[in-house]
C-alpha cells in the first residue's frame, strides 16, 4: 500500500471527516443555528460526491483495481451505487427539516449519523472482501439503530429502535456465522479468492451451509420472507423521514452488496442457491402483496410493499445474466426514486404532529394539492411498474431476466403480484381523486417540493427516455457480469 | 438548421408552453407575443431550412435528421428523426405561413373572448404538432403528429366548451377521426410484420422489391386511406367536418380549411409508390374523392350558415385533391392543397370578419348589402371566391384543371378515369354556383338584419384585414408556381418530381395538350355557367330565390338542406346499435366478470389477514420466525 492508494478512499475519508465534524459543531456553540445543519451536511454531502467522481478519474489510469491487501475497490458498479446512495441521503436529508424543528432533537447530531450511515453505505459496496463489506454493513446497521429511535420520548420509536437492534443483531451474528464457515472451507475472504477456490470444488456441506447463512443474513437486510417481519414494525415506528432512508439507501445498499457477493463470489454454486433465493422471491412477493392490502397504516402497507419490491430484486440476482445484473441496478435506482417521491408527499400531509400515516389521510387530496397528487399517481403507477413510468423499465429487465434464465414461473408469479399490488396502489389513488375529506393539511415546504418534484421529473424522464440509464447500467455492470460469465464459461 | 430540424416544431411548443402554464396571469399582449412569437419562429426557421436545403440538395434528396432512437426491439424499431424534401417543404412554408397569418388575425378575432391565453396555447400546440406530422420521417412519428393535431382540433372545436353544441361537434370529431386512426394503426402494424419498417424510404423500398405480395400492398393503401379519409374528412367519414364550424372561425380556417384535413392528402402523396404499385387502391382513392367533391357541392347549395357553406366546400375541395392524388398525379394534388389552403383560409378568415361586424351572425339569409360597409374583407371574399370557383389566371383555376386533366388522361383506369373527370367539372359546377350564392347573399341585396347589428357594422382591425389582404393576393396569384405545360414552366411539378421515382412496368401520367387545351375551355365555361346562374338567381332577388326553389321542389330542397340526412341514418344504424350493445356488455356481462373479481378479491383480502397473525409485535417470535426460516433453508439445500 502507498499513499497514492488513498485514493481509493477519498470520499469516504471526507465523509468521515466531515460527519465527525457535524458531530463537534454545537460543542463548539452552533446550538442555536440548527438551520445551518442542513446546509453544511448538503455542502458535505455535495464534496464527497465530487471526490467520487475526482477518485474514479484518477482510478482509470491505475493498474490494480483493489486496493488495501485486496479489499477495497472503486470500480463503475461501486461508483453507480455511490451516486445513487449519495443522491437518496441528500434528498433524506432535504425530507428531515421539518420533522427536527417540531421534534427539537438536535439536528447535529441526526445528520451526522445519517453522514455515518451513507460512510457505511459507500464502504461495504467498494467491498470486494466479506470483511470490509461487513464493517461497512455495521457501520450502516449501528447508525439505522440510533435513528431509528430518534423519537426518544415516543414509545413506537423506541420500541422500533429495540426490535431493530436486537433483529440486526441477531442477523449479524448469522452472517458471521456464514462468512466463517465460507472461510474455513476456501481460506479466503476475498471474493475473487473464493471464486477461484470454489471452481474447483463439487460440493461441500460446510460451504452450503455457510452460503445458506450469508444469504439468510443479506435477506434480513433486504426484508425478503422469511426474515422480513421486523420490517412493518420497524418502518411505523421510527421517524417518518428514517423510514424514508431505510426502505430507500439503506436497502438499495444492501441490494448492492447482496449482487456483488452472489455474482463475483458465489455463482460457481448458482444451481444450489438459485433455488433457494426463487423460494424466497416467490414468498416474498406474495406475502408483501397480499399482507400489504389490508393495511390502512400507510408506512405499513409501504414497509410490505418494499418486502415485494424485495422479491422482485431478487429475480435479477437469481437469473445470473446481464439482464438481470442490469434490472438489479435499473430497478433499485426507479425504486428509490418512486420511494422518495412519495415519502415526500406523504411528509407534506400532517396530521398533528406525525405525518399522514393513514390512507384516509390521503381523502381528497386532489382538491387541495392538485399537482401533488398528480405526482403521487406517478410515484404509485412506477412502483406497479406500469408505463411510461420508471417502475415500468425496471420491471421489464427484471422479469426478462427472470424468465431468460429459466425461471418462467417466477416471473408469472412476479407478474400477478404485480398486479395485486395495483390493487393496494391504486387505493391511495381512489382515495386522492374521488373521496372527500380533509383530515390531514397539506404543509409543503419548499424542501419537500424540491425532493418530490426532482423525483417526479426523473421518474418521468426515465420512463419515456430510458436509453441513457441502460446504457449507463450496461456499462456500471459490466465488469461484475465479466467475472461471473467468464468462470461461468465452462457450464 | 439542417441538422437542427427539431427547432422548428418546439418553437411553437414553447409558445404553448408558456400560454398555457403562464398565460392565465399574464396579460393579453404577453400572451399575443409569446403566440406570435412563436409561430413566427416556426416560419423563420423553416424557410431558413428549405434555402438551405435548396443549396444542398439539387435533386430533391431526402435530408434525414434523426434526434434519437425512439426503440428498437428485436427487428422493429423506429428513430425519432425529421426528414426534409420537396413535399414537406411545400408543406412546411404552407403551414407555418398560413398559420402565422392565422396567429396574427386571431389576436383581432379573439380579442374580447374569454380564454384568450387558453386558445393561443392550443393554436401554438396545432402548429407544434402539425409540423411534427409532415417533418416526421416514418409513419408512425407523423402518426404522433397526426393524434396532436387531432387532439387540438378536439380542444379547439370545444373552445365554447360551456354550449353543448360545441362540447358535442368536438367528441363527434375526435370519435369519428378515431375510426381513420384505426385504419392508419392496422396499415402500420401491416408495415412493421411485413415491410419491416415504418420509415418512409425503406417502405418505398421495400415494396418495390421483389416478393412482395400485390394484396398486401393494396390492403395498407387502403387502410391508409381508411386514415386519410377520416382526417381530411371524405365519405365515409366526412360528417365531422362541418359540426367542426362550433369553434372560432380562425380555427376553421387554419385547422379545418387549410392545414389538417390536408394531412390526408399529404399522406397519400407521401405513400405514392405504394399507391402506384396498386391501382385498384387508387381507384378507390379517386372514386372516393370524386363522389365526396360532389355530393358536398351538392349540400352547400342549399346551407345557410356562412360557415357551413364553407365546410361543405372545404369537404368538396378535399375531394378534388384526392382525385388528383388518386389518378396519379401527386404533384396536381399538393398543388390543390396548396392553392386551397390560400383561398379557403381567405375564405374563412372573410366570414370570421363578416361575423366579427354582424356581431356574431352567422347566417346568410340575415345578411345583405355589405359591400359597401366592409370594402376590405367584401374585396378580398370576393378575389378568393372566383380563385375557388375555377377563373383564370386565379389560383384555383390552374391546380383544378390540373386535376381535372389528369383524371380525363389517367392511364392506371382510363374508363373510370373519364367517369371521375365527369364528376368532378359537374362539382365545379356546383361550386362556382354554391359561392357566387354565398358571395351575393352577403354582400348584394337589401340588409336584413336588424337595426342594431346595423348599427354596429364596422370593417376589422388591421391586425385582420392585413392577413386578408395577403392571403387574397396569393389566391390571385398562388397559382403561377403550377402553370400547365401548354403554357411553359410547372414549377411546382418539376420541384415535387423527385419524390415521385418512376417504378419498373408503371406508366405516369403524362397529359396531351389538347386534352389539356379541352379541359380548360370546358372549365371555364363551367365556371361562368355557375357565376352567371347564382347572379341571375341571387343578386337582386337574395333569399327570394331559395324561397321559390322551396316551393317548386320540397322535397329535394328538405333532402340538401338536411344533408341528405346522412347524420341520422348513422344515428340509427352505427351509433343506436353500438350504445344497445354496450349496454347489454355492461350490465350482462360486466356484471359476471365483477362477481368473479369480487370473489377473488375477497380470497387475498381473507389470505392477507391470515398473514397478519404472524405480525404478533413480539421481538421473541420474531426472532423464533427468523431461525426457522434459516432451518428451512438448510433443509431444503440438504
């Protein structure tokens, strides 16, 4: 290692200066000033995604694409995910205002922890070693935790925060588990060693067992069924706007890790895996649909409709080709962006002092905020999937990969269940355009307008323009589908 | 610009932009300039394009610009791309011209209407979209201007959206123009399965080559021209046009005299290689026209409403042109189209301003004696009335008897050829009858309206008699760009040559002169049996004259002012069916599938509160959830 290696990790060194530095700002007697927070964590957020963009630059010109005895790397997948995770912190971000001036928690200290997690984020997916993407992963998990109870003097967010931690916990041991028993039988944390060693192996209990193990703990992370149900809990009782972060970055971070993993690491074994994740996709979507439609809680029905959407990122990473890598990708990205969107809608309903949680919450919007609910449809129709919204483009890759791989049936499954979750979607709509009623007021501050018109024009945009994104997932996914194809060669 | 050609439709789309997010604040001149602004943009632009098109290209190349690949999925795909060459520069300087002179006589029509900044946004989106549609380089991106333009003229037939009229005459038009639409989509699906391709040039291409069935090839004509004849309003489908007079005059002439229902015309032109493969698909074509240019002569002589004369003839003309794209001569045609657009723009914009000083009355027999009160539009009505009745050296004279021409020396159906030339010199008849009629009711005779409107009587602003002035002037003269050879130079021919290439064993037409020396003659004369007929009847005696056709001959007369009464027999035998029949799906049938749904639903709803009982809120069974799922796991890989 030399210090031009440092490189490698610039933005996440600046990150982590910079969110330290939030974190000592009203030891210093900034404790008034808690508007400027946010602008300094924009500002913060804004130079690591330049350094990003510097780091990647000066990486193209390098020989050795990881770094850090081989545990780091910075290549166009991490970069992709990079991006997109800092884009959905900031928005995150931009969504929190409101929620910290009527909560009087300091905000210092929220967006620090938000800054940690996004360090978190962008260091487990430059992980090309279990370990480094495990640190990066708890780094993340221990910030959600905290967050997750930020609503210290309400009972539901501390009830969250527990059941969070103690199921995190759990999940981690797990993965431990797995990862130990992966390194017992290859000798090797490091995912281009245990592809190498596991070409040559036939089977072996030992390492299905450990993949079994690191799966189990990834699918917590993701909220597939099984290991979903702390999700509903979870996501109703933190604060509306970590709700927003944990069904958006911090999932599309665990999506990241999770193709990174089974695509450079394990797809030597992908006829034994494959079945076992298509179990869990077929149960995922079908409980997250069906559990999702008889929920009135919104931030419920939202937390079973991101275990579905679980179940349809799945497929891409079942399928094993390059429709599917690309779907992974395609899809987190229209995912986080719909999610966004309509928690910021969601944010600009308030009914007391909690945000519109009900869908009766959502009665006659139409009449009061026209343009909003315009774009609630939007966000709704890209989640169903239907065109010419983003959701749309996702889905087709994701489905055609499925089905590409052989795994016809599962993308029946996905396709019907697509169609139950209109059912639910198409709720909220029923209830904006033809109900009457205002039990929630619209309050949107010009923050939120941003986020969800942002979200609206990219959501749109793709949709109808979706060329340059596949082109750039193409490209961002290239290098991961190499690896996996060409040891895949022989078969 | 070449290689910009997008500039040109988004200028006006700007504009609409602006009116229509920002117009309802904004003041009434902001809102004019914007409109004009951006029409004006459109026209600059284009003539900018077609001069340096003209440098380029010398033998009437195609220049392609293509903006983006819409898709492209297995082997169809299609680009979002504009092409340029003479036919859509004919087009583009009729369109954007007349339609800035239209922009610029609105703001004096429009000016005390409500909804000013509403209908210059839609005017701005017309213009938009109608450019898409003959700069589109495939038929189903000008498919996409062709729904546009159906889609304003819609909003702009029910810009009065508070008479019921109006809100009707507008679905009548979108529904009827649905059925064409119908016909247009089967036509493409039949390019993409067969031809591989829905772009203008490999279609031509393709359907040259070898192995390409004749059927097929007739069966996309036709369904074409099932398209063309509901946007350019031919029989079948023409009864759309004239309830389509409920909008604003100035919408008439740009929309429904001088620029969209000639899309149909364009269309066909544009397909001439398809259509010359096939002459039975061109029989159809000039057949359709020629019974559509007479029966609709037929109706306007017995029509009173100022407007609804025009929509007849509007109707009647649009069948010329078919005829002539129909017999084969394409160029005679666009010429036609070009030549109708001055003249019946001038036509209409006359009555709009005839309406503007009667306050708002639109029927004739309420007229009289206006000569001498309005000089300007009674001048200039009249220029444009003897360039549509067929006068030379008027416009409308050369680009019918170029037509007309054609049909009689025909060589894909002689006989029938000589049919369709009979037809059509006994609808000029008409025509020349129908607007000398219109034209002395109006403007000759006593005044018989009432005292107030008399009051009243005033010419236009300048903002509406300077269009007028223009446009009569190129109805005057418009027709020197397309003299018949006997004379010298076909400009128009010889520019339009180039997209008409000639196809191994298809004879084209070509006119002998005396047929062509005969056919003006005959023209002529036929011109000034109408002119004399409609003086003799109405310049002294006015209404008296119908009166005592009414009397003589009840029932025809009832027939043609009822127009043949073809509304109604739709009514019962197209429209009172299809609502029987919906209704009987709806509550039969719709009501077993609801059941159905309804139990399914009722199945995940039941399922989904199954699930809720393992969300018992306890960190314990969750845990407990958890390791039985990793159990599983480890069962099944066992």
């Amino acid at each position: 290692m030399t210090w031009s290696d440092t490189v490698f990790l610039l933005p996440e060194i600046i990150l982590t200066l910079g969110a330290s530095a939030l974190l000592f700002v009203p030891l210093i007697g900034e404790r008034g000033a808690g508007r400027s927070a946010k602008w300094w964590t924009l500002v913060i957020l804004g130079i690591t995604a330049a350094s990003v963009i510097v780091s990647s630059n000066a990486v193209v010109g390098m020989t050795q694409t990881a770094t850090f005895a081989a545990m780091f790397a910075l290549d166009s997948f991490a970069i992709f995910f990079k991006l997109l995770f800092l884009f959905a912190i900031a928005m995150v971000v931009l969504m929190s205002e409101d929620f910290l001036r009527e909560s009087r928690y300091s905000p210092w200290e929220y967006y620090s922890l938000l800054a940690f997690a996004l360090c978190g984020m962008m260091f487990m997916v430059s992980g090309v070693h279990l370990i480094s993407i495990y640190v990066g992963l708890e780094l993340m998990s221990l910030s959600s935790y905290i967050l997750a109870g930020y609503y210290k003097n309400e009972q539901k967010s501390t009830e969250a925060a527990m059941k969070y931690f103690i199921l995190g916990a759990v999940s981690s041991a797990i993965l431990l588990y797995g990862i130990s028993l992966i390194y017992g039988v290859c000798g090797s944390l490091n995912l281009a060693d245990i592809d190498r060693a596991m070409s040559t192996m036939i089977t072996n209990d030992a390492l299905m067992v450990g993949i079994m193990l690191l799966g189990a703990g990834l699918c917590f992370k993701i909220a597939a069924v099984p290991f979903h149900v702390w999700t509903p809990d979870v996501y109703e009782g933190a604060p509306t706007p970590i709700t927003a972060f944990l069904s958006t970055a911090s999932k599309a971070a665990a999506f990241s890790i999770f193709a990174r993993i089974f695509y450079s690491g394990l797809h030597h074994f992908q006829l034994d895996w494959s079945s076992v994740l298509a179990t869990v996709s077929a149960l995922s979507m079908i409980v997250g649909n069906l559990a999702a439609i008889t929920q009135n809680n919104l931030k419920r029905m939202l937390a079973y409709s991101s275990i579905a959407h679980a179940g349809y990122a799945l497929l891409g990473i079942i399928s094993l080709n390059a429709m599917g890598i690309r779907g992974v990708l395609l899809y987190t990205l229209v995912y986080v962006l719909a999610n966004l969107g309509i928690w910021a809608v969601i944010l600009m309903l308030r009914r007391h002092e909690y945000a519109g949680e009900q869908v009766d919450d959502f009665d006659g919007l139409y009449r009061r905020a026209p343009f909003w609910a315009f774009a609630m449809v939007v966000f709704l129709l890209s989640l169903g999937g239907i065109p010419p919204t983003a959701g749309f483009i996702g889905k087709y890759f994701l489905f055609a990969a499925a089905v590409q791989s052989g795994f016809g049936w599962l993308a029946i499954i996905a396709v019907l269940m697509s169609a139950v979750s209109m059912f639910y979607y198409l709720r909220i709509v029923v209830a904006m355009y033809l109900k009457e009623g205002a039990a929630a007021e619209v309050s949107a501050s010009g923050s939120l307008r941003f986020v969800a018109a942002v979200c609206l024009a990219a959501t749109l945009f793709l949709g109808v323009l979706p060329r340059p994104l596949i082109d750039q997932v193409t490209y961002s996914s290239r290098r991961l589908l190499v690896r996996a194809l060409q040891a895949d060669g022989g078969r | 610009m070449l290689n910009n050609l997008w500039l040109i439709p988004i200028a006006p789309f700007v504009g609409f932009l602006i009116n229509g997010f920002f117009g309802k604040r904004a003041g009434k001149t902001f809102v004019t300039a914007v409109a004009w602004l951006g029409s004006f943009a459109a026209a600059a632009l284009g003539t900018l394009a077609a001069f340096e098109y003209a440098g380029q290209y010398h033998h009437g190349e195609r220049h392609l610009n293509v903006i983006y690949n819409w898709f492209s999925s297995g082997n169809i795909g299609a680009d979002i791309a504009f092409q340029l060459d003479p036919l859509s520069i004919v087009m583009l300087m009729v369109v954007t011209w007349v339609g800035f002179l239209i922009h610029v006589y609105s703001a004096g029509y429009m000016a005390h209407e409500e909804g000013y900044w509403r209908y210059f946004a839609y005017l701005n989106l017309f213009l938009a979209a109608m450019l898409i549609l003959i700069l589109g380089s495939s038929y189903l991106f000008m498919f996409v201007g062709w729904e546009g333009v159906g889609l304003c003229s819609y909003l702009l037939i029910g810009f009065y959206y508070d008479r019921d009229f109006a809100a009707a005459a507008g679905k009548k038009a979108f529904i009827v123009n649905r059925i064409g639409d119908f016909g247009f989509l089967i036509a493409m699906f039949l390019m993409f399965a067969y031809l591989g391709s829905v772009d203008f040039a490999q279609v031509s291409q393709r359907a040259m080559g070898s192995g390409i069935d004749g059927g097929l090839i007739t069966a996309i004509c036709l369904f074409l021209f099932l398209g063309a004849a509901g946007k350019s309003a031919q029989i079948p489908l023409y009864v759309w046009l004239p309830d389509a007079m409920a909008g604003p005059t100035p919408v008439s002439a740009l929309i429904h005299a001088a620029t969209m229902v000639t899309a149909g015309v364009y269309m066909v032109a544009r397909t001439n290689v398809l259509y010359r493969l096939s002459p039975t698909a061109m029989a159809v074509v000039a057949t359709v026209g020629a019974l559509t240019a007479l029966f609709a002569a037929t109706i306007g002589v017995r029509q009173n409403d100022i407007k609804k004369v025009l929509a007849y003839s509007t109707v009647s003309q649009l069948g010329f042109m078919f005829i002539g794209v129909g017999v084969g001569a394409f160029s005679a045609g666009v010429f036609h189209l070009v030549t109708h657009a001055f003249f019946k723009a001038c036509l209409f914009l006359g009555a709009g301003s005839v309406i503007h000083a009667m306050s708002g009355e639109q029927d004739i027999r309420k007229m009289g004696g206006l000569w001498k009160k309005i000089p300007i539009t009674a001048w200039t009505f009249l220029i444009a009335t003897i360039a549509i009745a067929g006068f030379p050296p008027f416009a409308g004279f050369f680009s019918k008897d170029e037509i007309l021409a054609s049909a009689f020396s025909t060589p894909y159906f002689p006989g029938l050829g000589k049919l369709i030339y009979v037809l059509g010199t006994i609808a000029a008849l008409f025509t020349a009858f129908y607007m000398f009629r219109l034209f002395y009711l109006t403007f000759f005779g006593k005044f018989r309206g009432t005292h107030e409107q008399e009051h009243h009587l005033h010419e236009s602003p300048a903002t509406m008699t300077i269009p007028l002035i223009v446009l009569a002037a190129l109805s005057a003269i418009g027709g020197l760009i397309g003299i018949p050879h006997v004379f010298g130079h076909n400009w128009l021919a010889e520019w339009l040559h180039p997209i008409i290439p000639p196809l191994p064993g298809v004879h084209d037409l070509h006119i002998p002169a005396n047929v062509e020396w005969a056919v003006m003659i005959v023209s002529t004369l036929v011109a000034a049996i109408g002119l004399f007929a409609a003086m003799r009847l109405y310049r002294d005696r006015g209404v008296a004259a119908d009166e005592a056709f009414e009397r003589r001959s009840p029932g025809l007369a009832r027939t043609l002012e009822n127009k043949y009464y073809v509304d109604e027999i739709y009514g019962r035998t197209v429209v009172t069916p299809l609502e029987v029949g919906s209704r009987f799906l709806w509550k039969v049938v719709d009501s077993v599938i609801d059941g159905i749904a309804a139990m399914l639903g009722f199945f995940v709803r039941g399922f989904g509160d199954l699930l809720r009982f393992f969300q018992t809120g306890n960190v314990r069974n969750y845990a407990l959830m958890f390791f039985i799922g990793v159990v599983v796991f480890m069962w099944v890989l066992r």
